[in-house]
C-alpha cells in the first residue's frame, strides 16, 4: 500500500480512504501479503483527474460503480465482426472533457445499454468515433446529453428496421449482390430520404403562420 500512495502520489491515509469508499478494487493477496497492480494505480490517476476536473468524491464513486458493472467491449463490438465505425478508447477523465458535468452516472449507464459504451480493463471503449464527437457537439450546442441518448436509442430502432428491409430485399432479389455494395446503397437512399425529410420539416417551421381569426371576439 504505501509503494501504490508513493506512485500515485497520495499519502496512505487517502488510499485506505478510497479503499474504504470502494472507489479501488481490492487487492490481490498471498498470505498476509497484499499486491496492487497496473490497474489499481490507473484508477486512483483517474479519481486524481476527475478530482482535478471538479467531480465531486461520490460522484466518481457513482461513476465507478457505473463502469465496473458495465458491458465487455467484446460483447459490444463483437470479435470478428464487420464495422465501418471506428472505436475509440478513453479514460474516464478524457470522457469528462468531451461531456463536462453531463458525464452522470445514470447518462453513462444509460449509454453503456445502449451500447455507445463497454469497458476493457481501465479503458472505456466508445463504439463509434462519429457517434462520439457528433454526441459532443450537440451538447456544446445545448443539447443535454439524456436528450442525445434517448434519441439515439430512438434512431437505433429505425435504423434497424431499415438495415432489416435493406437486407430483406436484396436476398429476394439480388442474393448475389457484394455486401460492401449493399452498404453503398442503402446509404445513398437513406441519406437523400433524411436530407429530403429534413428539408420538409425546416421549411414547415420557418414558414409564416397564419393570423388567429379574431371576428366575434370582444376588443
């Protein structure tokens, strides 16, 4: 324990502090012997971090529960599988810049069903890179982060069921068509459909509304 203060740069009080508070796991033990690793001086980096950043002590309690509980990346990305999207791997403390005091416990756990997020040792892994920055420019923009998340799960569902008639109509009718041709294409349609739609929806809002009638009121 004091080798573990020593590099993390804390006195063995705050270690048995954060021990007591469940903020590190446990250690590894032998005999009387107690081992801490890699892992445990990369979190108490991390609570330094978010310390530094303005989080509060339970609140990164509440965000550490949140990621030990959190989905494998494995199970998430699924090995082996074809992606167009690129992960990306942060620390808790890179998470906060990108989300700032959005980065809640119940926001994370929300993103960690949907599948934005799983977790890989001290690593949070974010399954998209687009999805991740697009996600942070609409809460720069105002947007909170719960607003993002429940539509994202929202387009989840239609885009699905997209994905599932793209499919669908291709093997009845072209089972041979490359699958990288298929992506080609349903993109081009889902795209000018949205672009379209949201012409129509913009121009709808900006367009004058009409006077209320007023005849047989009282002035």
């Amino acid at each position: 324990m004091e080798e573990l203060a020593r590099e993390a740069g804390l006195t063995v009080r705050t270690l048995r502090f954060y021990r007591e508070r469940g903020l590190i796991q446990p250690p590894r033990r032998e005999g009387r012997i107690a081992w801490y690793d890699d892992h445990h001086l990369a979190r108490l980096r991390t609570i330094t971090g978010l310390l530094d950043r303005g989080h509060t002590l339970n609140g990164i309690a509440d965000l550490a529960a949140t990621f030990d509980s959190g989905r494998d990346v494995a199970e998430v990305l699924g090995l082996g599988e074809p992606t167009e999207e690129t992960p990306v791997r942060l620390t808790p403390e890179q998470l906060a810049d990108y989300f700032a005091d959005q980065a809640t416990a119940e926001n994370l756990s929300a993103a960690l069903d949907l599948g934005y997020l799983a977790t890989d040792g001290d690593e949070i892994v974010h399954i998209s890179r687009r999805l991740l920055e697009v996600s942070a420019e609409l809460v720069r923009e105002g947007v909170p982060l719960s607003a993002v998340l429940s539509s994202g799960r929202l387009v989840r569902e239609h885009a699905d069921a997209l994905a599932d008639h793209f499919v669908r109509v291709l093997r009845t009718h072209a089972a041979d068509t490359d699958p990288d041709q298929l992506r080609t294409l349903a993109h081009a349609v889902v795209d000018a459909e949205l672009s379209m739609a949201l012409d129509r929806q913009l121009r709808d809002d900006d367009a004058p509304r009409p006077a209320p009638d007023l005849r047989g009121q009282d002035t």
